[in-house]
C-alpha cells in the first residue's frame, strides 16, 4: 500500500496554480492562464527539483476527476479533485455546494475532508472548482485485487475503520449513497479515509418525499433501491458496507451481476425469497416479480466458503447487515462487536 500526504493545512481561499499537465489532462480549453493568474499574488513558486512526480490522474468519482499534484507553495504531493459544469444546471450546483459544504464540514480520521479550494481570478472562469485534500495513492480495491495478503487483523482494522467513518456521518444525518471499495482510501499505515461524497446527502425525515434512486454502484446497492423504494435511510450505507465485508474475506465481488434485476436475483439466491414485511418499501412492478418466482431458501452456510476467514463470528456479523429488512444491524453495534472482540484476543494474550 501505498501513500503520501502531509498534515492538514486550514488556508481555505487561499489560490494554488495548477500545472500545465493537469489543465491539458483534465478538460480541453480549460482556463489555464487564469489559474495560474489566480495563484500569483499568494506565492512564488519553488524551483521545482529534477526527481519532482509528475501531475496524473488517480482517480475519477461520481462527479469529477481526481489528480495527483504537487502544491507549489510547499512541494507537498496533495489529491486535487476538479469539479466541472458546475453551473450547467440547477440540480448540479445544488450538488456540488452540497459536497463542498460537507468536505468542509468534516473533521475525522476516517473521513476525507477538504484542505483547500481555488478561487477563480474572474467570475467569467468560474466554470469548475478545483479541492485540495490528502493524497493517498492507495485505495481497498487496488489492495482486494493486489496479490498482497489479507490476514484476519486486516480485514478487523479496514472494517472498523470503515464503520467508524460511516457511524460519522450517519451521526451528522448524511448518507453517503456510494460506499464501494474505490472510495475507500488506504495509506502505508492502514489508516483508511471514506472519500467522495458526490453522491451524499442529508437524510430526508420525511418519508413521504421521493428520494432518487440513481445511487449507489450496483454491485454494493441494497435492495430496497433495488426494488424500487422511493425513500430509504442510512441502512443503504451499512448493506454497502456488508458486500465490501465479503469482498474482503472472499477477495472477489459478492454480488457481480450485470443489470440490477440479475443484481436481485443473486442476492436472492444468497437471502432466500424476501417476505412481504421485507419488501414493504418496495415498488408495486417490484413485489409482482418477486412473488411470481417460485421461493427461494436462504443460503448463508455458503459465505463460510468465501476463506478461512469465514468465521462463525465474520459470518454471524455479515447475516445482520446483508438483511433485505432496512432496519439493519447500525455501525455502532458492529463496531462495537470488532472492538469488543479485539479487547477479548488481547485479554488471552
């Protein structure tokens, strides 16, 4: 694994120039004169040293893309994410201040915050917005595909610390509605970082208003979603949580299908046929299909077969967040049961 960054810098609307390799990489035409203008009454840039890494893309979320750059006012590798057409229409605006004002908002260990945002030099380049924040090169899906090994400790310290991310935010009334391995952030040390929040929101408390349902990458939606249900709650988050939790034991996507309804059908072959209780949320056309097939058993013996990982107590703590029931197991208690057990083989010790 690896990962660089350095410590956390409080210079919200202070400018930083942005190479020419990242302005030609990211969009053409973008407006590379006016930020580096921007950038020139703050600072004089450095002279840059011959073994100095070159900008590249790392990444790309849900709405924008993601470079490795290195601040010119310190030399720092830092993670600068541009975000493009932000007022292209209603609905993306309101989107992009909603991610902006959450990155800065944030301050956790596990939680990826903003560390600076380039003001434009002139409202007439005020097109896209580009966030400074760590940089680490690693994330869990490159380490779940890498041949490195995975012990049991492993998976405990990335599961925990993904809850204790979560359990962040779903006590600030957020959901993040894109929980998958990529926008899990990983360093040398292990300590992992929940990243990319274009798709987050603040829980909606009534149930009567819609919620959209283009949420979530299909191999880590819940099934409510899946079903059509026009509200849902933090519990999406945490059934998201649960597939990457059998990605990690097994090395392999839990439930890799290629529409969603063949997304349902194998998480069906895994919880058995859901009840009518279970699919109260779910749309008319949905609860139709579901009843027309013959039932189903559950199988959840089969997850002890993901590795020897598959404990009676990894398998008993999967059973209670991949539920087709919404009100699931909460990260609180999960992350409890992970310290407790870790308290337990420190105590035989």
């Amino acid at each position: 694994m690896a990962a660089v960054g350095g410590p956390a810098r409080q210079s919200r609307g202070v400018s930083m120039s942005v190479s020419m390799s990242l302005v030609q990489g990211g969009a053409a035409g973008a407006p590379q004169g006016a930020i580096l203008a921007a950038a020139a009454p703050y600072f004089q840039p450095p002279a840059v040293p011959q073994d100095v890494q070159p900008d590249r893309p790392i990444g790309y979320g849900a709405f924008g893309v993601v470079w490795a750059v290195t601040d010119p006012r310190d030399g720092r590798r830092v993670a600068l994410k541009k975000l493009p057409n932000v007022f292209q229409s209603l609905v993306s605006s309101k989107r992009v201040f909603r991610e902006l004002k959450m990155l800065c908002f944030f301050k956790h260990e596990n939680v990826l915050s903003a560390l600076d945002i380039l003001q434009p030099p002139h409202l007439d380049f005020f097109q896209e917005i580009y966030v400074i924040t760590e940089l680490l090169q690693s994330d869990l899906h490159k380490i779940i595909v890498s041949p490195q090994h995975l012990s049991a400790d492993h998976i405990k310290v990335f599961l925990y610390q993904i809850l204790r991310g979560l359990k962040y935010l779903h006590s600030a009334r957020i959901l993040h509605r894109d929980i998958k391995p990529g926008n899990l952030l990983v360093n040398s040390n292990c300590v992992l970082k929940i990243c990319d929040f274009g798709l987050a929101r603040v829980e909606e408390p009534d149930q009567s208003k819609n919620m959209t349902q283009e949420v979530v990458t299909q191999y880590y939606r819940a099934p409510e979603i899946l079903m059509g249900a026009r509200h849902y709650s933090a519990a999406v988050d945490v059934w998201s949580v649960g597939c990457i939790f059998g990605e990690l034991l097994g090395r392999r996507i839990l439930f890799q299908a290629q529409s969603p309804v063949q997304q349902l059908e194998l998480i069906t072959e895994l919880l058995g046929t859901p009840s009518l209780e279970d699919m109260r949320h779910a749309c008319e056309g949905a609860r139709s299909h579901m009843l027309r097939r013959a039932p189903k058993p559950q199988s959840m013996s089969a997850l002890y077969t993901l590795s020897t990982h598959a404990t009676h107590e990894a398998v008993h703590l999967l059973c209670q967040m991949l539920v087709f029931d919404p009100v699931r197991i909460g990260c609180r208690d999960v992350g409890q049961r992970i310290r407790n057990r870790y308290r337990q083989k420190r105590d035989t010790n």
